[in-house]
C-alpha cells in the first residue's frame, strides 16, 4: 500500500507545483564524459511542459569553491543563449525574450567543468552533483551516462541524494557495464532543494599530471618581487632622497611669505586654517580690522597689502567683493566665498611650478614609475593563486592585491602631507590607523584565498602585504626637494622650532623691543597649527591691545584673550569654511580537498539549478 500512495502522494505535489509554477520537468538527462586529465564535458537535455506562455529555460552553473576556481567553457545551446557570469555562478538563459512558446520544449546545452588539477595526494576522484539543489520546480525523471577513459572499480562508487548533508542514496537505480568505462543510472523523483551526488575514488594517478604553472608562478614571484622591492629602494635613493635639513630658530617670519604660502608649503594644500590665518595676518598689515557684535563678526577693509603675491591679492579682492562698502559678514560669504577659494588653491598650485617647483620634476617621475610597479605584487598575486586558469578570477585577484596597495599610498600620502604639523600624539595615533588598514588589508587578502591556508599560502599573502606596503612608501617619500624647496622648508622649519622652543624670558625681551611681536607672529603660528601652544607661551605676559579688533573692551590684554578671538572668529565662519577640504591630501607638499569517505548530497562540484523564465 505504501508503494502505492507514495508515488500518488509526489504526483499530487507535482500538480500543485506545476499550477504554482507555470511549468514542470518532465525529464532532464545527463551525458558526461571524463577526460584524462580530469576535466568533466557535460552534455544535458531538459524537457519541460510549459502551460502558460513563458521564454525558455535558464541554468545556473557554481564555479566558485574558495581555493578553486572552476573553468567553465566551450558552452553551446540548442536555441539563442544568452551567457551571464556572477560572482558564484555562470547563468545560462536558453530563448527569446521577444517570444513566448507553450507545451512541450526540449532544450539542451553542452559545456566543459574543469576543476583544475587534483588537489588530493592519496587518491584521485570523480566527485560531482548530477543534479543541483537549486531548480525550481521537481524533476519528475532523471537519466544520466558518465564515461570514464579508463575502468574504475565499482566498490569505489557512491550515491548520496536528498536535502544538502544527506548520505542516503535511496531510489538511485545504477549500473557499471562491463569494461568498467560506463556508469549509468535514474532516479524519479527529485524534489525541490534535493540534490544527486555521485563519487567515484580512483588510485592516485587515474588522471594525468597537469603542469602546474601556480607553483612556477609562485617561485618566480617570490624572485620577481624581491627584484621589485630593491628596484624601487635604488630609484628612491637616486631620485627621491632628499639632502639633511638645516633647521635654525628663525624669529621671524620667513620673508617674502604669507601665512597662505607657508600652509600650503608645509602640507601641500590649501584648508580653512590657511584662510584663517590669512584674516589675522592681514589685520596685523592694517589690511582690515576685525569687528565682533554679540554673535556677529565682521570684516572692514583697510589698505590694500603691499608686495602681496597674486594669490594673495585675489584672495583679498575675493573675499571682500562678497560685501558691500568694504565690509563683509559672514553670511555674505556663506555658499560663496568656496567657489574663490578653489580658484585661488589652483593659483597657489601654478604658482609653486617651474623656477618656485617644491620638487624636483626627475623626482616625480620616478614616483610614478613606482606606483607602476604596484602592478608586479597584484599579477605575482593573480598568478600564484589562479595562474592555472587565466579568467575572471585571475583578474579578481589583481584588482584584491592592487587596491590594497593603493589603499596603502593614499594613507601614507595623507600621513606624509601632515606630519611636519602633526603633534607627536597624533603622529603615533596615525601609524596605529595604519597599522589597523594593514590588518584590514591581510584579512582581506586571506579571505580572497579561501579554504584552508597552507603555510605557503600564508607567506605568499605576506610576500603580497609587504611588497605593496614598501612600494606605496617608497612611492610616497620619492619627492626630492628642490634647492627652492629646501631653503624654504628650512626657513619654515626653523619658525616652527621657535614657536615650539622659545623661553619665556627671551620673549619678554623680544615683547619689550616689540610690542606687536605677538601678533606678527601669531598668524604664522595658525598656519603651522601651533596657536594654542604660541598663546600659552604668553599667559603670562600682559599684551597691548590689538589695533585691528573691535570688540569687548578688556582691562587686561594677554594672548589667552586674543587666543580666544581667535575661537570665536573661526567658530562663526564654520558656515563658510564647510565646503573647504581638510589638509594633507595635496600632491606636492614637504610631509613620507571537499571529500573524503562516500561524500554527501550536494557536497561535490557542478550541481546548481535551473527553471523557466
């Protein structure tokens, strides 16, 4: 009784499905013959009925098993193909999508699985889902014929069928014939998410040795980038070191340069500091005076500066074109005072070329050339991992391996364009970031392989890491300063160490020759971010008030105060200052096996799925 109502009951589901669906398979049958070197051609013919109209037929194809990369080629189809490849799949659709058929339709494809060479040592197999876990619909019958090039034993086959894990093979009907070349079968039915698994253990050897081009390609990766590496460290030694600095405390401010000059000198860009201390340098000139009402800063302008470079002058124009009758506010320059600026940042860019260039043009050369060599880790990656293929997936591992080394330039990139104005804090805040990217960068390169990792894997994700690490950095630091860049660099240098060194007593005696020795070199001191320590060295020293500030009105004028005005005139020009980038991304600044045993249902290769569409 039992015999009977099971096969009553799956027809029964079978018609639900088909109303649900649309469509059924009737039959699918599977030709595949095995080569010698194991690669696996596959011929398949489906048979569906479809009750509504419907284009065809579409089969989904998995390729992608960590380590290995299937090679799936020579495809062909008995009606218009249309070939997609995923990211785990290739998808192959069968029909028109400008036409619709109804009944009864055959469809058949035929392609090559090559899952590379064996990976097993002991033994050597034949390990494949006849049918996937992934069709639609159940298929009602299913015949298959698998030819071998030389006999195997028949004690070495299993059959496993079901949900994905399973290790019944119940309802697999099969037979070997006689020479031991031919296995064939059925199974009826197969329901939804069940899959047919066949496995076959041959001696080691069954198939022939394929050459290895992953293992050559390995060796001579290892060679190549060490080549690579001490190639890159000649080029930064002959183009790209620069002479020994030599800093001496400079008192005052490098002639000859704004604050703007000095910004864009010592971190290669232009940012809401620079514009900033630019407001403070003019005002100290006699240039404008700042004015505070409650909330409310404004700006009048006084006489134009004198020897004031282009860039200067426009940005002074600039920004008090936005008012009316000399004065500005800072809502007049909200939403338009940026487009100025990055007109005036590319001025400052031309400015600093040719005789005034910061570095030596050979210098820059080369660091392209560098950055070129980034390519040599990304194709000893593609090759070692997926040289015995070359497909998408080679290119995968490129693009993995590249983009961790340009990940690498532009954090150093950034690290180098502040770290003349970082503080040491910080400095060793940004190498423990870096650290973390490096980190991020090997977990990602380890994922990419997949699988188990073998210590020869390990080294070579390493190899990897490290050479696109030392590339990125010796592409970063190869900027030779120029005789130009060099005289100022020092001059800046040495403002700097003052600002940082100055003993309390030898500024009273300065303060004494000059009393607006403070806020000569207070705007020098926002550029080179060094204003809060140039305010704390006078906390103590009482100040003359300043000419240029109209404002509370103070018994006691000392830095701190003026340190605060400062705050303040920064904090409500915020609204401006939005849209204006941050510093240190400027480009010429001076910154530095599956199985084992029976196997499983689902548990080989091939499988997949397909329907209708």
């Amino acid at each position: 009784m039992r015999k009977i109502a099971l096969p009553l009951l799956l027809l029964f589901c079978s018609t639900l499905l088909f109303g649900a669906s649309g469509y059924s398979v009737e039959s699918l049958e599977s030709n595949i013959v095995v080569g010698e070197k194991g690669e696996w051609d596959v011929a398949e013919t489906v048979v569906m009925n479809f009750n509504q109209p419907l284009h065809g037929f579409y089969r989904h194809l998995p390729y992608d098993y960590g380590k290995i990369k299937v090679r799936i080629s020579k495809i062909k189809a008995s009606d218009t193909l249309v070939v997609n490849h995923g990211s785990d799949y290739v998808t192959l659709r069968l029909g028109d999508s400008d036409r619709t058929v109804t009944g009864r339709q055959a469809y058949s494809i035929s392609y090559r699985y090559d899952i590379g060479g064996d990976g097993n040592t002991d033994y050597d197999e034949f390990y494949y889902n006849l049918v996937g876990d992934g069709w639609e619909v159940p298929i009602e019958e299913y015949f298959f014929t698998i030819t071998f090039p030389k006999p195997i034993n028949k004690e070495k086959i299993s059959f496993t069928t079901g949900k994905w894990g399973s290790a019944s093979s119940e309802g697999v009907e099969w037979s070997l014939s006689g020479d031991g070349l031919t296995l064939s079968g059925r199974i009826a039915p197969i329901g939804v998410n069940e899959a047919l698994t066949v496995r076959v253990e041959m001696e080691e050897g069954y198939f022939k040795a394929r050459f290895n081009y992953e293992g050559v390609f390995r060796l001579l990766y290892w060679v190549l980038m060490t080549l690579t590496i001490i190639l890159a460290f000649m080029i930064w030694r002959r183009y790209g070191k620069d002479d020994d600095l030599i800093i001496v405390p400079q008192f005052d401010p490098p002639e000859g340069m704004s604050p703007l000059d000095v910004g864009y000198l010592i971190d290669g860009s232009l940012d809401s500091h620079d514009v900033t201390a630019m407001l403070f340098y003019w005002a100290d000139k006699g240039c404008l005076t700042i004015v505070e009402e409650g909330k409310e800063v404004s700006f009048i302008r006084g006489w134009d500066p004198v020897g004031a470079s282009p860039h200067e002058m426009k940005l002074y124009t600039d920004f008090f074109s936005y008012g009316k009758g000399g004065v500005v506010k800072v809502k007049d320059l909200e939403g338009k005072f940026v487009e100025s600026y990055k007109k005036i940042a590319e001025q400052v860019k031309k400015y600093y070329t040719k005789e005034r260039a910061l570095e030596s043009p050979e210098s820059l050369k080369m660091k392209k050339v560098i950055l070129l060599l980034l390519a040599i880790p990304a194709l000893g990656y593609a090759l070692s991992f997926n040289g015995n293929f070359i497909d998408m997936g080679t290119v995968y591992f490129f693009f993995i391996s590249l983009i961790s080394g340009v990940i690498f330039y532009i954090s150093l990139l950034r690290i180098d364009g502040l770290w003349y104005i970082m503080k040491r804090g910080k400095r060793v805040l940004k190498i423990v970031a870096l650290a973390i990217v490096a980190l991020f960068a090997f977990i990602v390169l380890l994922y990419s392989v997949g699988g188990e990792i073998t210590y020869g894997e390990l080294a070579l994700i390493i190899l990897t890491l490290v050479g696109n690490f030392s590339l990125a950095l010796l592409a970063v630091i190869t900027k030779q300063r120029s005789p130009f860049g060099q005289r100022h660099l020092e001059l800046i240098l040495g403002l700097r160490d003052f600002i940082n060194k100055v003993e309390i007593d030898q500024l009273n005696r300065m303060i004494k020759d000059d009393p607006q020795f403070y806020y000569r070199v207070l705007s020098f001191a926002i550029a080179l971010r060094l204003e809060k320590k140039w305010a704390k060295k006078f906390e103590s020293i009482t100040l003359e008030p300043p000419t240029w500030y109209v404002g509370s009105s103070r018994a006691t004028w000392n830095a701190i105060a003026v340190n605060s005005i400062l705050s303040r005139t920064t904090s409500t020009m915020g609204s401006v200052y939005k849209h204006i980038p941050s510093s240190g991304t400027g480009s010429r600044g001076f910154g530095g096996s599956f199985s084992g045993g029976r196997g499983f249902s689902g548990g080989g290769f091939g499988g997949g799925g397909g329907g209708a569409w």
